[in-house]
C-alpha cells in the first residue's frame, strides 16, 4: 500500500472540491445487499465519510492517493456484545467445569459472575484500563473499529460508574468507537443476598438515573435467567431504561426460556443474545420487532453446550443475525472477532457471508447504529483492509491475522496499534 504523501494523477470531476482520500485498486465488499463486490474499484473520503465509491475508472479527484494492490475493503468490524472491562480471571472455574461442575453449579457457590465482581470492584480504574486494553488492542488487530462494551461487573452505583467510566476512556485512548452498555442486572450482588426484588429496585431508581445523567450510558441490558433476574424483574429494568428514553437489549435463553426474547422484543429491543433455548414464539416476537439476533458461538464453545440456537427458525421469520464475541472471563475469554465469525461457520453451519454481515451491517444493527457497517456514500469512514484471496476468507482461516490497515473515522492507520500514555 503507497504510504507516501504524494498525490496521484486522477480523474477529473469538473472542478469540485477533492476529496481527503482516495483508495485504489481496491476490491470492495460494500455488504450492503449480500457481499457486494465491486472489483478494480476505488473508494474517496472527504471529512471523515465516504465520499463516493465505484469503478476505478471513474475515481473523483483527490489530494492524496493510496495504492491498495489489489487488496479487499469491507466495512470495520464490529463487535456488538463484550464484557471487556473487567479485572481477574476465571481459569479455576474453567478447570472445575472440566472436572465435572456445571456452570450454575459455580454460580451458587459464590463463584461466576460474582468472582469477577469481587475483583472488579478492587481494581483502581487505572488498573481495569491496564487490565482490558490488551483485549481491545486484540480486537483492533482484527480490523475491530467499533466496540460495545457492557457494565455488570461493579453490581454498586459506584463501581458501575467506574466500569463505564474506563469504557468510555478506552474510546478515548485507542481508535475504537465504544458504546456503552448499563448491565446492572446481571447478577445479585452478596450485599443483596435474598433481596432480588430490592436490588432491582437499586438498578432502576438510583442506578439507572445516576448513570444517565452522567451521560455513560448508551443502552440497557439484563440477564433474564434462572440466574439471573425474572421475567417481571427484567420487565422493570426495561420499563425504566424506556423512562430515560434509552434502548433496550438483553440476555435471553442462553440456559433456559425464560420468554426474555419475546420481552425485549415487546420494548423494541435492539438486540436478544445468546438465544440457544429461543422458542418459536420468541422467534416471531423478534421477527416483528426488528430485533437482532446477536449469536455468541464463543460461551457455546467454551461450556461445551450441546443445544444450537434455532437458525433455521431465524432465517424463515427474517431475523437479522449477528455474531460478536461476547468476550468475558467466564464464559467467552475470546477476543477474535475473525475466530467467533469461524466458530459460527464450523459450529451452527452459518454461511460465510451470514458470519460476515454479522460482524458489520448487522452488528451496527443491534447497536442501533446506521452510520457504520455497510460501504455507501455518506457513512462514516471506518474501513478495514485485508489481505485475503475472497470476502469468505475472514471466517475460513483459524489464527490468520489478514488485516493490512484500518481506517477510523476517515484516518488511515496499521491494524496494530499501542495504548496511548
């Protein structure tokens, strides 16, 4: 890729305004309707957007040029569902699933989600951002250029605050887009211990206002389980996410159906994830809300579950499917975007280009995000460029790093980057 600031020879437009930047010999994968090739093209950006894209023979004029050699765009990934932030790790707990405990099992011992409470809650916020930007820088890597990341690990005003304050920063500090999401009903906290309803009351009439008044929430989640929280206790949390004028997504169906798809769904939820228990009353819920269908295959893989999420069902009713990495200590230490799209190829027999739009127009769907994901005139430019032979190559090879550059918000940049000082 030319590198250099030398601008090249290129069309005239008659006068208008050049554009900022302007790729070449390049192939496109727009993913706006199926893959959308476009071979030998060309790609302008002016002002942080696509300017225009099309045949190369037809390239507007810009100030500076770069040579793509031949190599393919598609949109910047997009990982639509992560527990990033957090401190610890849950290796013991792995190791005990594997000599026989099940995952609930662990969870009523104290364990699971409350392990990594107890050490999130201890880590100073200088500390949680040491301990997550390995995993983000992990992801960009990747070509990852928007990233959601959840709450859930604090459990107490403070503490979310805390985990939403450092997701906020890691936006800041490396080139990602972060939105953040609320998850303070992801687990009852051992100060509430037998006092579920109570500690609902917490999340949604001091949690909730606080944390959206300090403007560190960008939508709401829950864990609607046997787990987790009830039907009727989820139902409030997203009655008061609906009060704050705040989008809803939410855990759903991962151990058992709980109905949490068809509620979210009820609310307009951007997104139900997980989904392996998913009936089909929840599927045609979420067929005629527009809401996402969010599949993790890296919890599947890692608890060595056996029930698939219905994607028959999924495809028929015309539900958009998306695939992230639900990257957590617990359940999914995964921070490959590329191997979540591979795993839901080899595993649930999704179609490379299902795994794909996944990751990119259907992703920046369950974030409620329509500026991003799709290669067309208008969006924000953030691009990923790769070395690889067909679109379908992104969830073929296991450990392959084929990403050549990135391009955030219209910068062009090395897919590898460091953390700010």
């Amino acid at each position: 890729m030319n590198e250099g600031g030398a601008a090249a020879a290129v069309a005239d437009t008659g006068g208008a305004a050049p554009c900022d930047l302007l790729f070449t010999n390049v192939r496109l994968a727009t993913m706006a309707g199926g893959y959308g090739e476009i071979d030998d093209a060309a790609l302008a950006l002016r002002g942080g957007r696509i300017a225009w894209l099309g045949a190369r023979r037809d390239a507007p004029r810009a100030c500076v040029e770069h040579d793509c050699g031949g190599a393919w765009m598609t949109p910047g990934l997009v990982d639509c569902h992560t527990h990033i932030v957090h401190a610890g790790n849950r290796s013991d707990e792995w190791e005990a699933r594997l000599n026989g405990a099940t995952y609930e099992d662990i969870a009523r011992r104290g364990g699971g989600i409350l392990s990594t409470v107890r050490a999130t809650r201890a880590a100073s916020d200088d500390e949680l951002l040491r301990q997550s930007a390995p995993r983000v820088l992990a992801l960009l890597a990747e070509g990852v250029t928007t990233l959601e990341i959840k709450s859930g690990y604090g459990l107490a005003l403070e503490d979310e605050a805390r985990m939403l304050r450092v997701a906020r920063r890691i936006g800041d500090v490396l080139p990602v887009q972060v939105c953040t999401t609320f998850l303070g009903a992801h687990a009852l906290p051992p100060e509430f211990a037998g006092r579920a309803d109570d500690y609902i009351d917490e999340v949604c009439e001091r949690m909730l206002p606080a944390l959206a008044a300090a403007g560190l929430v960008d939508a709401v989640d829950a864990f609607c389980e046997r787990i987790g929280f009830s039907h009727a206790q989820t139902a409030r949390v997203l009655d008061a996410a609906r009060c704050h004028g705040l989008p809803v997504k939410l855990h759903a169906e991962q151990l058992s159906d709980q109905g949490g798809a068809a509620l979210v769904a009820q609310y307009g939820g951007l997104s139900a994830d997980h989904l392996e228990y998913l009936s089909p009353e929840g599927v045609a819920a979420m067929a005629r809300a527009g809401t996402v269908a969010v599949l993790l295959p890296g919890a599947y893989y890692f608890l060595r579950e056996q029930r698939m999420p219905p994607l028959d069902a999924l495809r028929r009713a015309g539900v958009p499917l998306a695939v992230a990495t639900d990257c957590n200590p617990g359940t999914s230490p995964l921070t490959s975007l590329l191997l979540a799209m591979n795993l839901a190829c080899t595993l649930w027999r999704l179609t490379p280009l299902e795994a794909l739009l996944g990751c990119t127009a259907h992703a920046a769907r369950a974030l409620g995000r329509s500026d991003i994901g799709t290669l067309e005139p208008g969006k924000r430019a953030d691009l990923a460029l790769w070395d690889i032979a067909r679109p379908a190559d992104l969830a073929y090879a296991i450990g392959a790093r084929p990403c050549r550059a990135v391009v955030n918000g219209g910068v062009l940049r090395l897919p590898q980057v460091e953390l700010a000082a």
